[in-house]
C-alpha cells in the first residue's frame, strides 16, 4: 500500500499513456492497425531469427536444441502469417487483447477488494477492472465485426482504462498528502 502511495505518479503516467494511445487509435484507426500489424509480424520474425540462432549455439554446444528451434520458426512463421493475412491476424489480435483485458481486470477487482479495508477510492481501480472485463466481453462476444470497429474499441477501452487509473493516482496522492500532513503535525 504504501508503495502505491509512494509511486501515485507512475499510475497517473500510466493512465496517461493509455490515454494518448487510446486517442491514436480513435483518430487514426486504419493507420494504427496496420502498423501494429506489421510490428507485431517484425518483432514474431525477429524475434524467431533470433531464437533460431540459439538453437544453432545450443547444437553446436551439444546442448538442447530442439525446442529452441521450434519456436524460432513458429515465430518466423506467425510474423509472415501477419504480414500475408493481416485481417486474420486483427481478429487473433483481438482476441489475444480481449484475453489480457479480461484478465488484467478480473486481477484489479480483485486487488479493490483488497484495498478497501486499507484505502477510500478504491473505487477507481475497480472500475477500471470492470471496464478491462466488459471490453473484453465485448470483443469475445463480436470478434467479426471487423478491424477498424475492433480498433476503435480498443481506442476507446485505452481511454476509458487510462482515465481511471488517473482517478486512481489521484486519489493516491491525497492520501500520500494527508499521511504527510498527519506526520508533520505529530
């Protein structure tokens, strides 16, 4: 708890972040998709080069190498899968996104639950876990409405989730404040 306290402002700047991320897929969908497409088949690519010439080390040091070498080439394999079929690849993405929002916000009620007893305000954190599992429902329930709805979503998720952590930093920091004041007056 009171590293939380201590750290309100790496929440806030989270919540930010979210927010001007969210804000780039409202105004700029089609762009947005794209390019995270195509990053995401570099880094699969890259990513499965290197994990290849891992492989290679390994069988030279007659080490294991096997396992290494399969998901090097399941990462080459999935990052030209992106950039041939990227439609394909926006509604595995959603549902990949769907997935973490869901998880991510069964996780922060949880932890609201928690810091009740220790913080007032911890509405904000479970609302921003609500808002993480109604987003995901929403992409699971409607995976096929097509890329630019799913990023608009998202978008909109981003926002909504960053407002909140927001919320959240906020009242972090007054509670910092008020154990400070409460200090220096003892």
């Amino acid at each position: 708890m009171n590293t939380l306290v201590r750290n309100w402002w790496a929440i806030a700047l989270r919540g930010a972040v979210a927010i001007l991320f969210g804000l780039l897929l409202l105004f700029l969908p089609g762009i947005s998709l794209g390019f995270l497409i195509l990053l995401f088949g570099s880094f699969a690519i890259v990513d499965g080069v290197f994990t290849l010439i891992s492989a290679v080390r390994s069988a030279r040091a007659h080490e294991r190498w096997g396992s290494l070498a399969l998901v090097g080439v399941t990462g080459i394999v999935v990052g030209l899968f992106a950039w041939m079929w990227p439609a394909v690849t926006a509604a595995a993405l959603a549902f990949l996104i769907g997935a973490w929002a869901f998880i991510t916000g069964v996780l922060e009620i949880v932890a609201s639950v928690k810091l009740r007893k220790q913080i007032t305000g911890e509405f904000w954190l479970g609302l921003s876990g609500a808002l993480s599992v109604l987003f995901a429902i929403l992409v699971f329930a409607n995976p096929a409405a097509g890329a630019l709805a799913v990023v608009w979503l998202i978008g909109l998720y981003a926002v909504l989730f960053g407002a909140s952590l927001i919320g959240l930093s906020l009242r972090l920091r007054s509670l910092g404040h008020a154990r400070e004041r409460r200090h220096v007056t003892v």
